[in-house]
C-alpha cells in the first residue's frame, strides 16, 4: 500500500522544499503527497502530483494533523521559518503535538527529511 506523505513549508523555506523534493523525487513518485495549498502548488513545479489542502493560515496545518491523527499520515516533511512569525502559532503546534501522541516521523529539516523519505519508501522500490 502506498505511503502517504504530507509536505509543509513557511514562506522562507520554499525554495528549500522544492529543491528537497527534487532531491527525493525517485522516492517521491512511490508515495501519496499531500501538501499545505501554497507548498503544494511549489511542489507541483516538479511534475510530483499533489493533494493540496487548505493554505497553512487558513487551516490546512490543522487538516494534515487531523489526518495524522487519523492514522492518514505516514510521515510528514514541515520546514519551519525559525526567524518568521505566524498567526496560525497554534494550529503549528498542535500538528507538532500530535506527531507526538500518534507518533508519526515528522522531519523539521532536510537532513531528518531525508531519513524519513528513505525509511519509509525506499523498501518500495527494486
Ligand atoms: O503556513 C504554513 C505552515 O504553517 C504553510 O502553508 P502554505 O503551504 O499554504 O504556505
């Protein structure tokens, strides 16, 4: 059964994200991905389909850790802008909160990112 992934980016990390994805995008092609509406449409660029949710300050943090919650959500990618602040504070870390309580790998930086996209997928493929 395929492995869902869920992607999330602030504004500053972007760029970072799609550059990770394409790093990851052998991997990538073997798993669902869901995404926050804006990261989604950047992850898009390359070529990836994607599940957009709500845009992360309208919800959608809120919605992947509904699915996390759920069981809907084998791993999720969020990098973090350490230096931004957010109006939707409280939707972060509740999302980072029930990774704990469901214990669901979530990666806050590429290096962590990688780990997770290897462990979970790479058995997927010959
Ligand atoms: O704000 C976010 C995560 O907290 C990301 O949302 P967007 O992907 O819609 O920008």
């Amino acid at each position: 059964m395929k492995k869902t992934i869920a992607l999330i980016a602030h504004d500053g990390k972007k760029p970072e994200m799609v550059a990770f994805v394409k790093d990851h995008q052998d991997l990538l092609e073997h798993a669902n991905i869901i995404a926050t509406g804006t990261t989604g449409s950047y992850v898009r660029q390359t070529g990836l389909p994607v599940e957009l949710k709500l845009s992360g300050p309208m919800g959608g943090d809120a919605q992947i850790a509904a699915l996390a919650a759920e069981g809907k959500v084998d791993g999720i990618i969020f990098f973090r802008d350490p230096l931004g602040k957010h109006a939707h504070e409280p939707d972060i870390q509740m999302l980072m909160r029930v990774c704990d309580l469901y214990n669901v790998p979530l990666a806050t930086n590429p290096a962590t990112g990688s780990l997770i996209i290897e462990g979970l997928l790479e058995d997927l493929i010959d």
